[in-house]
C-alpha cells in the first residue's frame, strides 16, 4: 500500500555550517543510493550540483536560508518512471515553474520495499531573484504536505489503481491507534547496532499514602521475553495496518499490515539516518570527536572538508597568481613609462638643438 509521509526541514547559514547545503547534496546523491537526480533550473550532475549551491550560498545573506529539504515516500505501486514524472509533477507545481529545484530519487535494490525521494528546493526566482514559494511563511509545510498527497493520488489514478494517500493523521481520519510506548534516542541506536537487551527485576522509589516506598518492579514478567524496543515496533504496525481499507485484501496486520508497517519504519530510518549524517558534518566541522560515527558517513564528511581544503588552497594560489601577474603589469607598466620618458627627453634636446622651442 502506498504510504503518505512528507518531512519538511531546511538549511540556513546562520543555523548551519559553511557548505551544509552542498554536503547535503553530496549525501543524497551518493552513487550506492541515487538511481537519478532529477531537475529544472539547478544543475543535476552531482559535482556541478553542488559547486552551484555554494555559489549561490556565498551570494546569499548571513541569515538566509539557503535551500529547503524534503523528504517523501514514493508510492511503492508505481514504476521509477512514473514515480519521476510525480516528482517532476510536484516540484514545479510547488515551484510555480520558476524557483530551482533537484531531486534524488533512492530506489535501487537497497530500497526496493522503501521507494523515496530527497528534494532540494531553493525558493528564489532565477531570473528576478524573488521568492516564489515562500517557505519561511506560516503554512509552508501544509502547502506542501497537501500538493504532495494530490499530486500522489493524480499519479496513482493515472496509473489506474484504486488506492489513495491521505496526509491527514490517523486521529483526523477518525482511525483508532493504540498507544505508542516511548523508546528513546539512546535505546533506538542500540537496537540499530543489534544490542541485545535484557529484562531484569528493579527496584524504585513510588509514593504510597504519602510516604516513600521502595517496589521491585518485575519487568520479566511485564515484559514477557519482549524489548521495549519490539513491542514498540509491533504497535506502529497494527496502527499502520488500521490505515487500510476495510475490505482490503489480507488486511490483516502481519500481511499488508505488516507491509505498511515496514516501509513506516524504513522511511523513519531515513529520516534519522538523514540527520545523523547532518550532525556528524556539523560535529566535524567543529573539531569535535566523532569516534561513534558511521564510517561511511564519516568518509563522505572527510571527502566534502578535503574538498573545501583544496578550494582554499586553490583560491590562495589564484590570487597569489593574480597577485603575480599585477606585479608583473606594474613593471612592464614602468617600463614602458621610463622608455616614454626617455624618448620625450631625446626628442626635447635635439628640437633646441636645432632651435625649435616647442611649449610641452
């Protein structure tokens, strides 16, 4: 079942350390992942990509935003060229035809049950240099959450399936929804490293009639041999699996259900990778450690600072060659000025010397 999920978010230079944005476009279009980069009005070759959004960042003000992101979910139902003309469809919808926009299209074999795409968005007018979609206004996520869901649902209808996405919440489309346990950030890394948690008695500190009182809490048996982690995880997908229709075919939880369920939890995995690599490139940035960190984003990070420290040390040597060459002007400049002087001299002597005194 196609699934509706749109993340909106952005890139700013106040907020953001220098070349965010190009980086952001090296990690979205890394070969391993993209299948296509799709565009109007923004370069879409990968090196070409990004050198433009560090020209254009460098033109920009020290508060402007420099791009928009957004992430979306691609109907898994849909082909790669019909999910390229979707895109393509919402982008220049959402861009009016007029500001610059790149997509990444990831749908290779490793995200063959997980279809997206990472959309780049710079709300200027190339020509006029005006904002067109004014994404820094109150509603702009709305916007875009609604010409997504349209878009999506044209797409689908074209392709001739009855099926639909709605960016309403579960709660808005009247579903009921099981609560969620919170899992946190901590415990998520560790079940992504396969860290094997353990169940164990504890004892806490509770209230009772209004004193103190030490309770050993039993969470083997609340537990029942499952992580907070798993059951978690089993209640997002009896919840996405509510999102069928009722006369969906197996729609039962552990079927469609679980489908559902799986792509919910690869899109979510996205979106933490997405920042994990976004911190990490800030991190270093800042000289900060980075022992933790996935070593191939880690490489990716290294190979975007080693390529702003060749353009440092690039644009020193274009300036010292600039430097050079005024030198060198400036002296041939003397030169010819000495020469000029010294004809000018010549020819002032031999015109007295033949008496002709010439006002100079």
């Amino acid at each position: 079942m196609a699934i509706f999920s749109l993340n909106h978010s952005f890139i700013g230079r106040s907020k953001h350390p220098p070349r965010a944005a190009s980086f952001y476009a090296r990690y979205i279009s890394r070969p391993e992942a993209c299948t296509q980069l799709t565009g109007e009005r923004m370069p879409t070759e990968r090196q070409e990509l990004m050198a433009w959004l560090d020209e254009q960042e460098q033109g920009d003000r020290k508060n402007a935003r420099v791009i928009d992101k957004v992430i979306v979910a691609l109907p898994i139902e849909l082909s790669h060229e019909d999910n390229a003309k979707l895109l393509h469809d919402f982008c220049d919808r959402m861009t009016e035809g007029r500001a610059s926009w790149v997509a990444a299209i990831h749908d290779g074999p490793g995200d063959a049950d997980n279809p997206h795409a990472h959309i780049i968005f710079r709300d200027r007018d190339p020509d006029t240099d005006k904002r067109v979609m004014l994404t820094t206004e109150k509603g702009s996520t709305g916007r875009l959450r609604e010409g997504w869901e349209q878009e999506v649902n044209i797409a689908l209808e074209r392709a001739g399936l009855d099926i639909s996405v709605d960016r309403r919440s579960l709660e808005e489309q009247g579903i009921d929804r099981e609560p969620q346990i919170h899992v946190g950030a901590a415990a998520m890394e560790l079940a992504r490293q396969n860290y094997e948690f353990e169940s164990n008695q504890k004892e806490v500190t509770r209230i009772i009639s209004g004193e103190p009182t030490t309770v050993t809490i039993n969470y083997p048996a609340i537990d029942q041999g499952r992580t907070r982690f798993d059951e978690n995880e089993e209640r997002i997908a009896r919840n996405r699996a509510r999102e069928l229709p009722a006369n969906a075919e197996d729609a039962d939880w552990t079927h469609r259900g679980g489908m559902v369920a799986q792509q919910w939890s690869a899109i979510s995995w996205v979106h933490k990778a997405n920042e994990r690599a976004e911190l990490l490139y800030e991190r270093m940035s800042n000289g900060q450690t980075t022992d933790d960190a996935d070593p191939a984003d880690a490489m990716l990070v290294r190979e975007h600072m080693t390529d702003r420290a060749v353009e440092r040390v690039n644009k020193e040597a274009r300036r010292e060659t600039t430097d050079s060459k005024a030198e060198i002007w400036e002296s041939r400049m003397s030169d010819m000025g000495r020469a000029m002087r010294e004809t000018m001299e010549q020819q002032r002597e031999r015109d007295h010397e033949q008496g002709l005194e010439i006002d100079r």
